[in-house]
C-alpha cells in the first residue's frame, strides 16, 4: 500500500516512511492509496482480536508478514473495548481499559510496535513527544520497554495535572520525562526546533509519535468494527464520537469505507465547534481554541479535518450526508454528567458526556447508538466530584502510578538548552 499526502505535493510514501517521517514533506497528512473491505463474517466473531486482525490486514496486510502483524495486534490489545448498555438503545463503548485510561493508548500501542517492526536492528530510534497531559502518557506508556526505542516527554512545569504528571513520570526505563519550565507551546516549540536542526538529526534518529502518524490513528477503526460485533448485526446503527482533533472519528470513518455498518456518525464537540460551523456553513474557519472541562479536546484547528475533507471529495453535502455535529458549553456537560448517572448510575467523564448527549439528543425512532467513553471518569476526578458530588474511586492501575516516583529532568525552555542535553548523551 502507499500513502499520498492531503496536499498533493509530496511523492507517494510507503507505510514505512509514513510511519517513520509521521508528516510528508509537503506539511500534508498521509493518506491510504485505497481502502479494502473487510469480510462481512467478522461481524459474527466473538473475539476483539479476530476482528481487529481482519481490520489489520485490510490497512497493513501488503506490508506486513501475517505473522508479525499477528503478533503487533495481540500486543496492542492487551484489553478490551466492551459495549455496555447505558440505557435502552443507548451503549458506550467503554474505551479507557487500557493502560492509561483513554483510547489513545491503542493508537499508541499500535505505533510503538509498528515502529520497532520497521526499525529494528538498525541504530536507536528517539521519540519526542510534546504534551499538555494525556497524549504524553498514552505515547509513554505504548512505548515503555519497547527495545531500541527512547521516549523523550517535554512537558510544562506546574501545567499538568498530578494525575496526569504520575503517568509519564514514574515510569523509568526506556522514558525519561521532560519537566520544561515554559508552557505547552515552549514545548512544542522545542520539539519542532529540534527536527529541524541539522546538527541533531545527523547525530541521532528522531521521529515524532503525533497523533497525526497513519500507525496511530488507523488501527482505532478496530474497536469500531468490534462495536458493531458486539451489536450481533442489529441494523440502523448511529455512531456518535467526542472530538478535538478529529483522529478518531476520522478512524470510523475510514471503517464505513471499509464496511463498518453504522448509518450515521455524530461529531460531539465542546464548546470548540468550528466543525459544527462548518457543517452549517460549508466553509472551515479555525479559531483559536477556549479551555473547557473537556480538555482532550480544546482544539481550535483540528488537523485532521484535512483527512476528512480529503476523502469525502472536498464536498461539505457529502460530509454532512454521514456526519451531523453538536456542541456543548460546560454547563451543560456537567448537567448531563449529573442527569445521566441520576438517571442510569452510569458515570460518564467529560468528554463522554458530549458523546452521550449528542447521541441522546439525535438519535431518531428505530435507531440503536453508541458513543465513545474516551476516557475513564477517574482522570478528571476533581471536576467530576464536583459535578454529582460524590467522591469517585479511582481504579487499580491509576492508584499504581500515583504510588510510583516521579523522576523528572528539569530543564529551562530555550532550545540551547534543550539541544545539550539530548547531545550530552544523558538521554540513551
Ligand atoms: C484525545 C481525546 C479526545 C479527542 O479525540 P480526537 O481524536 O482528537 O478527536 C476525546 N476524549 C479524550 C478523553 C481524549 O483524550
């Protein structure tokens, strides 16, 4: 299979340069040549793997030895991604078993190994990943204890939540985290200074783990295909999915191309609703984005919507043929967070909840729904305890990182610095 790049300047990639460059030299998103169906008998499987494999084999399987690829998928799926009924007609797909309690970790997970496949035997390979909380700890922890692979974290100093901060923090061994005394955006900044500066390329091998990277967001349409497994075939499926960045709607999306049987998707956005704007205008503005309690996806300028627009024709009545939107404030967040769980005693988290309500809200006379849990209500303790004013008990494997010791190296947030110590060695 080879990848060409939503800006159409940029020669056609294989998957391993896709994976290994994550953006194409045009600043443009990778995308499949073609999409390949899927057979209709896995929606009659019983077994998440199973079904991702067929999903696996339709995006990789050219590229890939079965065997290998066999092995990446097992690894990746260490947990599931069941469908849990929330009240008639409505399910969530609970997606926050994993390790660190969002979906991002099966993109991440996927990408780790797919990047050890494609470099292995050859010199180390250092990953840097800038974050404002989850996406540092869902990179981290895919990649912990992946041979020949470093992880470098930058984060900013006091900006990340104590929650958040023990879950890349406390790990050791191939990660080190970063604490940057900047914000986000110095973090950010010094990420993207260093691939560009000669000096560092020539003497290490750097890659980027950005949710933009094919291996990340390609493997999420599986747990798509396992939803609708799970369903047993039911008909008239509606699909609603919490959005930032859009990658992961943009996997499901992919997943219809490629049989998925969902009717209609439901993009559910906080207040950052530039895609709901363009849905009704057919223009896409971006626009600075506005911090909510649904912070994974306070994003102003989802890139992503490139991949969107790119497969559906550069045509907004064809995108608005299968995606409708919604937007809520956090006021209204926190008032379906309290209704739901008085009504069902299901706890959903602040993103899920824009999930829930879109669905709710949409969902038409003989239609069954689910949405996306994105992410386990624990990480976001504080403002769910507030909501429905209870406390909320924190699961095994988030209290294990808490317990865990934070080891961090501080740096100040100009690149000088930050390009001595990545030379100095003291990052394997
Ligand atoms: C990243 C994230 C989202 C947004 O996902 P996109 O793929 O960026 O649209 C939603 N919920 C949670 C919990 C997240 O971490």
């Amino acid at each position: 299979m080879r990848y060409y790049s939503t800006n159409g300047r940029a020669p056609l990639a294989s998957l391993r340069k896709a994976v290994v460059k994550g953006l194409a030299e045009d600043r443009g998103l990778y995308m499949p040549e073609r999409i390949l169906p899927v057979p209709e008998e896995i929606f009659r499987s019983k077994s998440f793997t199973e079904v991702s494999m067929a999903v696996a084999d339709a995006f990789f399987g050219e590229d890939i030895p079965a065997g290998e690829l066999r092995r990446i998928v097992e690894e990746t799926l260490s947990f599931d991604c069941p469908l849990v009924e929330v009240e008639p007609g409505i399910y969530a797909l609970e997606l926050f078993h994993g390790p660190t309690l969002a979906f991002k970790d099966v993109g991440a997970r996927f990408m780790a190994r797919l990047l050890r496949h494609f470099t292995a035997g050859t010199e180390e390979i250092h990953v840097l990943v800038a974050t404002s909380g989850d996406t540092g700890s869902a990179v981290a922890n895919g990649f912990l204890g992946v041979e020949g692979i470093h992880v470098s974290v930058l984060y900013p100093k006091g900006k990340v939540s104590p929650i958040q901060e023990c879950q890349f923090t406390t790990l050791g061994r191939n990660i080190t985290a970063l604490e940057i005394d900047g914000t986000f955006d110095d973090c950010q900044a010094l990420v993207k200074a260093a691939f560009m500066d000669e000096e560092l390329n020539g003497a290490m091998r750097l890659t980027s783990a950005n949710s933009i990277n094919v291996a990340r967001f390609l493997p999420q349409a599986f747990y798509y295909f396992w939803a609708c497994a799970q369903l047993g075939g039911r008909g008239n499926v509606v699909c609603s999915v919490p959005s930032g960045n859009f990658g992961n709607l943009c996997s499901a999306l992919f997943g219809k191309r490629m049989g998925l049987p969902v009717k209609r998707f439901i993009a559910a956005n906080n207040a950052n609703c530039v895609f709901l704007d363009f849905l009704k205008t057919g223009e896409y503005r971006p626009r600075p984005s506005v911090q909510t309690i649904a912070n994974a996806m306070d994003v102003g300028d989802p890139s992503n919507f490139a991949r969107i627009w790119d497969l559906y024709g550069h045509d907004p009545d064809a995108i608005r043929a299968d995606i409708s939107g919604a937007s809520y404030s956090d006021a209204q967040i926190a008032w379906t967070i309290r209704d739901c769980f008085a009504r069902t005693g299901y706890l959903l988290d602040p993103h899920g909840a824009c999930g829930y309500r879109a669905l709710k809200e949409g969902l038409r006379e003989g239609e069954t729904g689910f949405f996306c849990e994105t992410a386990h209500p624990a990480k976001f303790k504080d403002t769910v305890e507030g909501i429905i004013g209870k406390p909320v008990s924190i699961p095994d494997r988030l209290a294990a990182f808490m317990q865990g010791e934070k080891q961090a190296v501080g740096l100040p947030r100009d690149f000088s610095s930050f390009k001595r110590y990545l030379l100095s060695g003291a990052a394997p």
